[in-house]
C-alpha cells in the first residue's frame, strides 16, 4: 500500500478526537509525533468573550437520520477478523475505524485491537461484554453518538484495564460510566446530560490527567476531584455549579469553571495547588463579599479570567500574574494596591494584560504610581 494511502488511513481515525498534553512514549511513531504537535498548542489560551466564538465549540459532523441499515449476516467471531462493518489497515493492526457509517450497533472487536473508533454514528446502546474481547484497548472512541446510561452494561469498561482514552463527549449520558479503569488518562465526557458527580465516582483514576465535562447539568463535584494525583486539566465550564469543587488536586495546572453559577471562593482555595498556572471563573456570580483578601494571591498562576462576574473593586493579585480580564464587572476604582503592595524600582508587577472596560471605572482614575507598578503592561483597557 502506497505510503500517502497509509498515512491517510492513520489520521482519519483520529478526526474528531482531542488528543492530551503528556510526555509519555507511545510505541508508534506517528503517534509520538501528532502528540508532540498537540502538546506544542495545549496552553495557548486565549480568552473569550461574549462577542467571540466559544473556545469549546465542537464542530463534529451529524450523524444524518437515515433508513435503518439491514443488520449483517452473522460472522465468526474470531480473534483476528475484521468486521464487515469497518476498515482494518493490513499496514496498522492494532487499529479499527468504524466511524461516519451510519451504524446504530457496535461490532465485534477482535482481541488484538489497541485503537477503535466508533464516532459519528448512531449508537444508543453498549451491551454488557462489548469489549471482554478487546482487552488490549487503549483508545476507544465514542463519541457524537446516542448513548444513553440507561443502555450501558454496568461493567462494559470494567476488563479494560490498560485503556487510556476514552472518548464520550456528544451522547445522551446522565451519569459518569462506572467503573472505570485505573489506566485512564483522558476521559472525554461533554456535551451530555450528566448532573451529579459523586464524590467517588472518579476514585481510584490515579494515573487520569484530563477530564473534560463542560456543557452538561452538573450541580454537585464534591470532593470527586481530590484523590486524582495527577490531574492537570479539569474543564467543568457550561455546567450549573453554585460552589467550587471541594479539594484540588496539588497537580492541577489548568481550571476551566467559566460559565457556571459560583459566587463565593473559600480563603486559600488555590494553595493546595502550587503548579496551578490557568484559571477560568469568567460568567459566573462572584463578588467581592464572596472572596478573601489573599483568594486570588498565588504565586503560580500566570493567567486569570474573572471577567463578567459581579466584582466591584479589583482584587488583590501575586505579583507573578501576567494576564488578568476583569472586564464587563461592576469595578468602580483603580487600587494600586491590588497589584502592587510597595511600588519602588525593586517592587514591581510582572502583569502584561489588563482589561478593565465594560466597568464603572474612568480613565483619569487610574493613580500617578500606576505606571512604575505596571511596568511591564503591554497593553491596559479601560
């Protein structure tokens, strides 16, 4: 088979899914490569707006309704067969794409497969055992399917005890899956209709480093993200959360909670997790009742979005910060203070970005020290 044909055979699978930012070796060399090229773009975070596209709008093609597909004539199930169904490159084994086909079943999958994708079809329903075969799994995808919980086995994930990544963002789940296994690393569950998280309902995922839930009804995380040891990214933007998950984890470097309905943040909330550098609490209810003096004050976090919040004064930031939106607020003055504590040649802010417009705030408020505090500002609206 011609290389280019191979080559395009590889990264159809992939369409639609969202790839992690880890370091480990994975033992082929394309996916070495295509995770290096995602890893390269994971922290380029550019905030958004009203105005603005939302970041997490996924574009994943329709399945279109169409005459039910007459089911297959029954195959041998044997470990090395390709279903009828789907496309086994001769070139990639351990891989399966039964995407964009219109099915509404789940084939059979031979046990040598690593790599299945089942995304863009129309799935309702994963039959207990689907995948007692499969144990080598590492990725599974499906996603944009119709997936209900109702229609899920009670353990269809439970011998898959070396995947990694599992795609479900875009079904019709209400709860999280259960169990899941130890191995995970990613879990892709937005855009489904998910209310509550127990507080045990990710125990166990020691080895998980991304978890995405935007876009669903979320109300209550408990302490469902505390015994995660190495979780770097937590997305629960799009969800109806009135408080703070309870307990991050100290390996937490991105927190995505925009778009929920928090109006408070416990004192020190942010200390348990030193290497956090990316917060998102955009839309939301926060007011300055709500926050401690020192909420905001960490010295790791490099980038802050508490835009279209309730805020009226400015609060107090570390000095490390580099980028912070306040913009669409209720600010009505300029506190030097919030940024700086002494302002002399040695004492100084290191923040690039500040929005202050969309506030109460006037431009002949902003104090005669501003400019040796903010000293490295590129660029201040107001």
């Amino acid at each position: 088979m011609p290389r280019a044909t191979t080559l395009i055979l590889i990264l159809a699978g992939l369409c639609g899914s969202s790839l992690g930012q880890y370091n480990e070796e994975e033992d082929l060399a394309w996916l070495q490569y295509y995770l290096r090229q995602s890893r390269v773009s994971s922290y380029n975070y550019v905030p958004y707006y009203e105005e603005e596209s939302p970041a997490y709008a996924y574009s994943y093609p329709s399945a279109t309704d169409t005459e039910p597909e007459p089911e297959p004539e029954p195959q041998q199930a044997t470990p090395w067969r390709c279903p009828q169904e789907c496309d086994c490159p001769p070139n990639f084994s351990s891989a399966m794409y039964c995407d964009t086909r219109n099915l509404r079943y789940l084939p059979f999958v031979p046990s040598r497969m690593k790599y299945v994708y089942f995304q863009n079809n129309l799935i309702t329903a994963i039959q207990e055992g689907a995948f007692d075969n499969a144990t080598e799994l590492e990725w599974l995808a499906l996603h944009n399917n119709q997936i209900s919980s109702e229609k899920m086995g009670n353990r269809v994930f439970g011998k898959l005890q070396r995947l990694e990544r599992l795609y479900m963002n875009n079904n019709n789940l209400t709860r999280l899956p259960s169990p899941l296994p130890r191995s995970l690393r990613e879990l892709h569950l937005s855009y489904n209709r998910i209310s509550k998280v127990p507080s045990n309902a990710l125990e166990g995922l020691e080895n998980l480093t991304a978890l995405y839930l935007s876009h669903n009804f979320i109300f209550e995380m408990g302490a469902s993200l505390k015994g995660l040891k190495s979780l770097i990214l937590a997305d629960l933007s799009y969800n109806n959360l009135r408080k703070v998950p309870d307990g991050l984890p100290a390996s937490l470097e991105q927190l995505y909670l925009e778009y929920n309905y928090i109006n408070a943040i416990p004192d020190d909330y942010f200390r348990v997790s030193p290497r956090l550098l990316y917060v998102r609490m955009s839309h939301n209810s926060l007011t300055n009742q709500g926050l401690s003096g020192n909420t905001f004050n960490s010295s790791s976090i490099l980038e802050l979005d508490l835009s279209y919040n309730r805020l009226q004064k400015i609060p107090r930031v570390n000095t490390n910060l580099e980028n912070l939106y306040l913009q669409g607020n209720q600010i009505n003055e300029f506190s030097i203070s919030s940024f700086c504590s002494v302002v002399d040649v040695m004492n100084y802010s290191r923040l690039q970005v500040l929005r202050l417009d969309g506030n109460e705030i006037k431009r002949n408020a902003v104090p005669p020290d501003a400019p040796l505090c903010l000293r490295r500002a590129t660029v201040i609206e107001i």
